[in-house]
C-alpha cells in the first residue's frame, strides 16, 4: 500500500516538473529573452534554453534519486 502511494507522490512531482518545464518555454516567456545581447557569450535565447533545460534535468535526477 505504501509503495502505490510513494509511487503517486513520484509520478505527481515528475508532472509538475514537467508542467514547468512546459511554462518555462511557452512562445510568450521565449520572446521576453528574443534580443540581441549576450549571456555567457551566447544569445540570450540561447542561454535561457539551456538553463531551463538543464534545471528541469536537474530536478527529475533530484525527484529520481530520492525515489527507492
């Protein structure tokens, strides 16, 4: 019983995660960061993508390793 309940809980985070994950790159959120200037010596964009992608890699492995 308990291990239908921890597996609810994981499924729910990973959900969430991927909720995020979503909003973050939503076209209107994405055109906020469409400019010229450099971050990290890439396009803001650019950067932006990446650092979004790698925080909800992170997250999931985070979610994942706490799982049994």
């Amino acid at each position: 019983m308990a291990d239908s309940r921890d597996d609810e809980q994981l499924a729910g985070r990973l959900v969430a995660v991927a909720a995020l994950g979503l909003v973050l790159i939503v076209p209107p959120l994405l055109a906020q960061f469409d400019r010229e200037e450099l971050a990290f010596g890439v396009p803001l964009l650019w950067a932006y993508l990446y650092i979004v992608w790698a925080v909800v890699i992170g997250l999931v492995a985070v979610i994942g390793g706490r799982s049994k």
